[in-house]
C-alpha cells in the first residue's frame, strides 16, 4: 500500500490545488457529491454515466488521491479512500463505487507499473486526464478472478488484445483499461497477466445494452476490446496478476466497496432520521411507538457493525502486514459479505420502519426505493456465494482459529 497512517483524516490532508478547487480533500469529496446529487434522479432514470461528477474529480484531483505527491498526486490515505467512498456512497452508490474501483486501479499501477508506463501513467492521474476501468469479467469464468482463457499475443514488441467482457464499469467514458489476459507464457488458466491500454490503442464495440434494477448510473455495459499495445504495458510479471490480486485488487475492491455500501446504508438512515424529526414528520408518526424504535435501533446496530470490521481491516491493510494467510483473508472476504449484506438489509428494515409512501416510493425523500435497489447488487458483486466457498477452504487452515 501507498498508505503511510490509517489514522489521517480527509479534512487534514493536504492536496495540490486546481482549478481554483477546495485546498482539504473533505471539501473535494463534497463537492463532487454536490454535483452527484444534482444529477441524480436524471443519471438513475436514465441509465446513463454521470459524467458532471466524473468531470468534477477530474478537476478536484480526486482522480490522483492515491497518487504520490512526488508524481503531482494527492498521496492520500488508505483511510481516505475510506472515508471519500463513505460519503460519495451517502448520494449515490453508482458514483462512489466508480471512483472506489478507479482507485483500486490506480493503486495497482503505483504499485506494480515499471518505467516508463509508471511516471506516464501517474502523471496523468494526478491531473485528472486519468480514468481508469476494470476488464476483469469474462464469459464462462463465472467471475473467478485469478482465470483467464482470452490469450495475450505477444509478437516482438508487441502485444495483442483481443477481449470480450460481459460487464465494465465506467467502460465507456475510461481513458484508459486495466485488463487481465491469459499470459503470453500460459502453462495452465491460472497464469493471467494484467495489461494497461490507453483508449486510443483499442478498438471498442459495444455488445449491448445496461437496463438493470440497480446501479444505473455506473453504466457498466458489455464490451469487446481489441489492438495492439506496447510490450512494456505489462503491470508487474507476466502470469503473476495474482500477486496485485492479493495484495491491491482484493484488500481495496473489499474495503473501497464497502465503505461505499455503508454510505449508501448511513445516508439512508440520516434521511429516515430527517424526516421522523421534522415537526411535519412527528404528526405522520408515532415516534413512541417500540417497534419503530425498535426497528430504528437494530438498523444502527447493523451499520455500527460493519463500521467496526470496516475500519479493523482497513487498519490490518494499511499496516503492511503480509495479508497471504489464512485469517488475513477470512477477515477481508467477511468484511465483504458481511457490509454486503447487513447494509442491504438495514434499508429493508428501513422499509418497514416508514411504511409504503416513504419507504417504497420512488419520490420519497428518503430515497429508500433507490437505495435498496443499488444495495440489491452487493452481494452479486463478486458473489458471496464464491467467497463462501473460498472461507470454507481457509477455515480448514486455521485450525486453532486465529484472530488478526
């Protein structure tokens, strides 16, 4: 990790000025939520990328947070990936989770990228000509991120891709793509190499349409991409992806996601809260009603729980240790199913709490019907299904049960 203290705060780091943007990166988050919100109801409605957010953490230099501040970036924190995620989550899942995974990306470079590639790239990123998307998903994989069977050509100099991916998010507006390809050198599936390629080396079609329940706004359409890159556009060893998958794509996607969804989760809770307080709201409800309390409380006590495993893995993550053993992993994979699904179902909670007009309709304020339907997508999000399976491998390497 490029993170030097999981204990910085967003208002207390210190970023390049741009654009005449708000010198705390607390204020850029605010103001790329501000302009999120804006455009909510039409980016949702309309299943399209919000792109007015996405020009704002260009010009904020939200694009280059986890960039070094040797290379022009804002050498942010892994707790202020956290807490930016948390409150872009507040406003609209779509858009936080765009900017988590763009960061989860751009760690990987500063992480594994060589010279060149690696000063170019975080050049770009540190001045918001830099948006980065994932090609990880791949047809009959069933999502299993360390396989690949699309081969990576590989002729003198030369590189050749030639890629269909059923999902990617952002993919249409990306400057640039991280993509996981079968290495040149394959003995077997699992040997997969991660490449970068510019938007001008592709050639990208389209291959249909995003009309889905939830997570309108993240616009992540099915797309086949093919050309030729420059050799050097490899990120790290060749067939060793599995090493940034355990050490960057994992720990960020797990923990980036679920700040993200906890957002989602609090934001719906502090507008439910809004509205019970409101002096027209006490009239429409029986604030001393138990079960409504009682609802209230355990939809607390679910979101301070994630909260809680949130930040104990962010701190196992930002301190460096070695995340390969058995209950480093048990800890980051519970992290992911459990804010997947108990911030899914504190909404739902929520739904009941405040009935049918607030809670199931689209023009309430709390904007529960929106939240449950993005919420809807986080266990399928690298399904918890898989990670299940996985966890049942790893408690039988733990047998004295070990805590982190």
């Amino acid at each position: 990790m490029t993170t030097t203290s999981a204990k910085t705060a967003p208002s207390q780091t210190s970023v390049p000025a741009q654009e005449g943007a708000a010198t705390s990166l607390a204020e850029r988050v605010a103001s790329v939520a501000r302009v999120a919100e804006e455009h909510l109801e039409a980016t949702d409605r309309d299943a399209v990328f919000p792109e007015q957010a996405l020009a704002q953490m260009r010009r904020t230099g939200l694009l280059g947070l986890l960039v070094p501040a040797e290379h022009g970036g804002c050498s942010g924190t892994l707790t202020d990936l956290v807490d930016a995620g948390m409150a872009l989550g507040r406003v609209d899942m779509s858009v936080g989770m765009i900017f988590a995974m763009h960061c989860q990306q751009s760690e990987a470079i500063v992480r594994y990228a060589a010279s060149p590639l690696r000063e170019e790239l975080l050049a770009q990123l540190s001045v918001g000509d830099l948006y980065l998307a994932s090609v990880t998903t791949e047809p009959g994989k069933g999502g299993h991120l360390f396989r690949s069977y699309a081969p990576l050509q590989e002729s003198d100099d030369t590189l050749m891709v030639d890629r269909v991916a059923p999902i990617v998010t952002g993919g249409a507006a990306a400057d640039g793509f991280l993509i996981t390809m079968r290495s040149p050198h394959a003995t077997a599936d699992h040997h997969v190499s991660l490449v970068y390629a510019h938007r001008h080396q592709l050639r990208i079609e389209g291959t249909g349409e995003w009309c889905p329940m939830g997570m309108r706004a993240s616009h992540s359409l099915p797309l086949t991409l093919t050309g030729s890159i420059p050799a050097h556009q490899v990120i790290g060893e060749h067939g060793a992806f599995h090493q940034i998958a355990q050490s960057v794509f994992g720990p960020l996607a797990h923990i980036g996601w679920s700040a993200v969804w906890l957002g989602t989760a609090a934001g719906a809770l502090s507008r439910v809260l809004r509205l019970l307080r409101d002096p027209a709201g006490r009239k429409r409800f029986n604030l001393s009603s138990e079960l409504l309390m009682t609802r209230l409380s355990r939809v607390r006590q679910r979101l301070d729980t994630v909260h809680a495993l949130l930040r104990r893995t962010e701190a196992l993550v930002a301190s460096g240790a070695d995340l390969s053993g058995a209950s480093s992993q048990l800890l980051l994979n519970s992290l992911k199913i459990t804010a997947s699904e108990e911030c899914y179902r504190a909404v739902d909670e929520l739904v009941d709490a405040v009935g049918l007009r607030h809670g199931y309709l689209r023009d309430s304020p709390t904007r529960l019907e929106k939240s449950l339907r993005d919420l809807r997508s986080a266990a399928l999000n690298y399904s918890n299904d898989r990670l299940h399976l996985a966890d049942g491998q790893l408690c039988l390497l733990d047998p004295n049960v070990r805590f982190v």
